[in-house]
C-alpha cells in the first residue's frame, strides 16, 4: 500500500506485531512501552490509512504482507514528470514548499508523540514505584506550604485553616485511594496533577482579597505564628490614596526548617490514616459478603 510510507518506524513495528496476531498487551510488551502507547500509535495508524479498526486494518493489508518495516521495492515503472508553471513562479518552489510544508507536519506529529511516549513512561514508573511517587508528592506540597507560610507570608487565620484543610483532605484521600493506586488502576495525568497543585493558589489569593478589605479597613494587621511575625500597615499617601506601607517577616532557622518537616510529616500521618481506613473498609465488606 502507498499509504504505508507515511507511517513512521514505530507504527511500523506496531502494524507488524498487529499482523502477528498479538494483543495491545503482548505488543506493548514487544516494544517496551504502555498499553495507553499502543492505542495511540492505532489511533494514528487508523488515520493515516484511513480505516476504523483493527478488523478492517487487518483485512487491508493482508497477513501475507511480510514485515513493513522492510524498505519497498523501487519502481520499474517509467513515470513522466511534466512540469508545470504557475505564472512566473517554477514548479520547483511549489514543491519545495509543499515539501517543506510536509517536513514540518511530520516534525511536530513526532515531538507529540514523543511527548505522549515519555509522559507514558514517566506515569509507568511512577505507577511501579507508587512509595517514591508518593513522597515525591508530599515533598513538593510541602515545600509549596513553606514557601506560603515562610517567603510569601500569610496574614489571616482563615488563610492558614483552608490549607491545612486542603493539606489534610488531600492526604486522606490519597491514602483511600492507595490500594486503587498500587493495583495500577489509577493513571497519574500531569494535568490532573497540575489542577490540584493549582488549588493551594486559592490560599494566597483569599489572603490577599482579605488584606485589600478587612486590613485595608482597619488600618493595619498583623499575625505572629512562633518566631514569624507578619505585619502589613495601610496608610494615606499626599494624593489621599491608601497603599500598603511595609510588610515585615522576621523568622529563624528553626522556623524555615520546622514550617518544612511539619507540614510534610502533617500529611504523611494523614495519609497513613487514609490507608489503615482503606483496608479496615475493605475487610468490613469482606466479613459482610
């Protein structure tokens, strides 16, 4: 088939283990990559030869094709090429163009599905390893908690009560989820990742909001939490405008470590509590059935 030069090397290999007569699994497992990458490399597959399933794949090209990764046969055919103009232009810039043009198409299609391949192993092994996944989470929470208490300073209680409520809720979560995570039946999207990571973004925002009324309201305000002390003052400017005067943190040592280990250690027992629940609800259902 003319359409098969425009499959790239991998989809190649995928079409021939297909002819074989192997699953998406056994191929995923030919190929070393995920399940989730083969039925990528199909969609592809599909599109390009323009059929709709494996069924009708199969039947187009044929289980006596061979392998086609193999390079096809040169032409004996004479073909004449006639040239043609357009105005004053050559034929030659229309074909570099639409050469060009194509080049560029094929570049992109195998930086996103490069991009798919790594995030797919990446998810992969984080699946594997779920323990090194998980502390990976809670380190990089954490250091997101000490970088809102420490560096960027909170002013309200209310701020420091919803991110312990979103550091909790999410660890417990987590940990009734754990079975569901090391049974591989949960897939660790980066988007969905990134869009809780996002939520934590609500805490400074309602602290600001709180600071441009309440605070601005009563002149002043200010919260000490051991050795860190926030103060944020409203004055009046010579043009009768309010405006934020000076913040003052002062903190030591032991604060920038402890606001660290705290919070990690705070969603770890969480977590662990999560899981003890888990499998005391599992064993629950067990008993009753």
């Amino acid at each position: 088939m003319e359409q098969i030069r425009l499959l790239s090397r991998r989809e190649k290999e995928v079409v021939t283990l297909l002819l074989q007569g192997k699953s998406n699994k056994q191929i995923a497992l030919s190929l070393g990559v995920s399940e989730r990458t083969v039925e990528f490399h199909l969609k592809n597959i599909y599109a390009k030869l323009q059929v709709n399933s494996r069924v009708e794949l199969i039947l187009q090209l044929g289980k006596a094709t061979g392998d086609i990764t193999e390079k096809p046969v040169e032409s004996t055919v004479d073909i004449v090429v006639k040239n043609v103009h357009n105005g004053n232009q050559p034929a030659t810039q229309s074909r570099s163009a639409q050469s060009l043009k194509n080049t560029i198409s094929t570049i992109k299609k195998e930086l996103a599905m490069t991009k798919t391949i790594v995030l797919e192993d990446v998810g992969t092994f984080l699946r594997k390893h779920p323990i090194f996944f998980s502390l990976l989470v809670f380190l990089a929470v954490s250091l997101i908690a000490h970088y809102l208490i420490v560096d960027f300073g909170l002013y309200f209680w209310l701020s420091y009560i919803l991110l312990g409520l979103l550091l909790g809720a999410g660890s417990i979560y987590f940990g009734l989820s754990w079975s569901k995570v090391t049974a591989g039946k949960i897939y660790f999207r980066p988007l969905v990742i990134a869009s809780i990571l996002m939520l934590f973004v609500l805490v400074p925002v309602i602290d600001l909001i709180l600071l441009n009324t309440i605070a601005k309201n009563a002149g002043q305000v200010s919260l000490t939490l051991g050795h860190i002390s926030n103060k944020a003052m409203w004055l009046v400017g010579l043009d009768g405008k309010p405006y934020l005067y000076s913040v003052y943190r002062e903190g030591h040592i032991f604060d920038d470590m402890f606001w660290l280990y705290v919070p990690f250690l705070y969603m770890v027992l969480l977590f662990l509590i999560g899981v003890f629940s888990s499998k005391r609800l599992n064993r629950k259902k067990l008993a009753s059935a």
